[in-house]
C-alpha cells in the first residue's frame, strides 16, 4: 500500500472478495520527507499515513516495512551506475525485480502469506494448463505490464492485480464510493526517489562534474561542452547545450554516450536508426517464441510494441526490427509480448544502427 488510490482500491476488492489482508508499506527512503514533493514520489511519511488510515477504514492490519538498504543498494546505486556507464537504466523494472517481487514477496511467503497484490494495471489470466499469464490491461493508457515483464513465472503465481479489468476512472470513482480519502490523490510517475524529477542534478550530485565535449556526428568539430555525459541519453533531445545551431536548421539528438571520453556525440534525427539489437539474460515469464519467429518489442515503458524478428538462447536474445527504430539505447528493457500476452524480457547490450533487416 503505497498511499496511493490505485493500492488502496486494490486492498479493499481483496477485502470485500473474502481475502483475509495485511496492507504493507514499504519504507524505500533512508530520509523519508514529511509530505510529499511534486507528483513523482511516493515514499513520503505523508504517503505512509495515507496507506495507514485507508487500512484503518478497511479494517485491516497494518504495517511499514524498512527496505531502505536494500533498494538504495539494488535500485539506486544500480540505476546511478548505469547511467555512468552510458546506458539507460528503468529503476521501476529493477525495482520490481529485486524488490517488490523478491525481497518483499520473499518476506510474505516466508511469514505465510500466500499471495502478494498490488496496485498495477495488468492482468493475470490463466492458460491452457491453468499457470498465471500476465497481459496487459484493460485501460491501455495506464497499462503497466512492461514495469512487469521482469517477472518470473513462479513470482506471478503468487501475485495478483485486481485493477488489471478497471478503468483509471473507474477506481478513482470506486474509492470515492468507499470513502476513502486518497480518492482524488495525484499519481505518482517517473523516478520515486529522484521527486523534483531533476535526473541530471542528482546523477550530478552523485558522481560528481565531468566536464567533456558534445561533438557533432556529421563534421565531427566540437559545438559546446557539458558536465556530465552521465546527464545525457540516447535519443535525447532537450537540454544539449549546444553552442550555436546546425547548418541545415534542423534539431540534433544524441546519439552516443562515451563514458571513456566523456564524449557526446549529436547528429540528426535519422542516424538514431536502429535495425536490430541484442539483449543479455533473457526471462520469460510464459513459452518463449520459436526461434526467428515475429513478436512485439516494447523498450520504452510509454512507446509502443512494435513487430520483430527474435531469436534466443539461454543467455542472450537477438532482436531485428521489420522496420528501424529510433532512439533505442544500451540499459534498457526489451519486453517482448504476443498480441496482449506478456512473453518476458531481456536487458538491451547493443544496438545496432541502420535501416531494419
């Protein structure tokens, strides 16, 4: 129960369904602040409150688990590690991972709990065989089945998202009927522990100024510096620093990040161009695809899945677009689905540029 209405909703359907419910909240910040800042936390003292008196409303027991260590260890440390490598990393995704669907499901079943639920926007439907398949969900504008798609098939055996059928709307209406009174709460979105949602500053405090050049792709001179090529993503259009304008007028985007040189590299829009890639440590949550066969490729927990060519092995799994993409980096989550159907993931190495397959 992060304080939030949709965890909120989703621990009172439990509830009413006959379900006998703890609501937990996870202490994530060494530091919690007293209220909340912004729109992107959720790991404020005031939102522990929050999850408190909806817990008293629905009667239930209630508790706060300090998890502190372990995501600034996992989740934190990790995403401000990747960004110093050059990569881009999407701490909701380890978050799940490591914590939320381990560390804290590892804690439920070990004190007897049989199911962990939560607040997402995904479904759970069983298969043929009657095991857990995770789909997207019925509000396709808030669906999070790709913050999801990290997960294993035994975690999801023991999960449950009752808001996967619902519309955002809906809930808010549901918890208004119920009384409860983070009903008209804002959302929480981006990065939790980043809550002024200034990346580059905090990646900035955490590693400290780098100073290097942004270099021009098409003729190779020097057009402006930056502190740190850490602030800088693949893709990235805003924010470049940039001396003075292109010949031809038209915006640049990054296009590489070198860690090594602190080198960032811009060009136009359509050297971005990706034909395939390759991923590491693949995880599937259902069946893997045949061989070659075409799935969906979502990188981008707001992009679209778009069809591709995949092969895989136990380590590693190649991708090749049907048509290129644009502005896919190293440290991202390729998740791959069929049709609505989560199939897994895998952690983006390599990209390779040009036109697709």
């Amino acid at each position: 129960m992060s304080g939030g209405v949709d965890s909120s909703v989703a621990a009172a359907r439990m509830v009413e369904a006959g379900h006998d419910v703890t609501g937990v909240h996870l202490a994530l910040s060494r530091t919690p602040s007293a209220h909340r800042t912004g729109s992107r936390g959720c790991c404020s003292r005031e939102d522990a409150h929050d999850a408190r008196r909806v817990a008293d409303r629905l009667g239930i027991p209630f508790y706060v688990w300090d998890i502190a260590d372990r995501f600034a260890s996992q989740v934190v440390d990790d995403f401000v590690a990747q960004y110093a490598a050059g990569r881009t990393p999407n701490p909701c995704l380890r978050c799940n991972e490591r914590i939320k669907f381990a560390a804290v499901l590892d804690r439920a079943v070990a004190l007897g709990f049989d199911a962990f639920c939560t607040g997402h926007y995904a479904r759970l439907e069983p298969d043929d065989r009657g095991l857990p398949r995770l789909r997207r969900a019925a509000d396709q504008a808030k669906d999070q089945s790709y913050v999801l798609s990290v997960l294993t098939a035994a975690s999801l055996s023991r999960s449950l998202f009752p808001l996967g059928g619902a519309l955002k709307q809906d809930v808010r209406e549901e918890a208004r009927e119920r009384g409860l009174a983070v009903a008209d709460k804002r959302d929480s979105h981006d990065i939790c522990f980043i809550p002024d949602g200034d990346t580059a500053g905090f990646l900035e405090r955490a590693l400290g100024r780098a100073p290097g050049p942004i270099v021009d792709a098409e003729t190779g001179t020097q057009i402006g510096t930056h502190t740190g090529a850490f602030c800088f993503t693949i893709g990235q259009r805003r924010g470049l620093r940039i001396d003075f304008p292109a010949a031809d007028g038209r915006p640049r985007y990054v296009l590489d990040v070198n860690p090594a040189t602190a080198t960032v590299t811009v060009g136009p829009h359509e050297r971005l161009a990706t034909g395939a890639l390759t991923t590491s440590e693949p995880v599937w949550c259902a069946p893997p695809p045949p061989q070659g066969s075409t799935v969906l490729v979502q990188y981008r927990a707001h992009g679209d899945a778009v069809p591709a060519f995949v092969s895989h092995d136990a380590a590693s799994a190649s991708v090749a677009f049907t048509e290129a993409q644009h502005g896919v980096a190293p440290g991202q989550t390729a998740a791959f689905y069929a049709d609505d159907r989560v199939l897994g993931s895998a952690t983006i190495d390599r990209v390779r540029p040009g036109p697709a397959s």
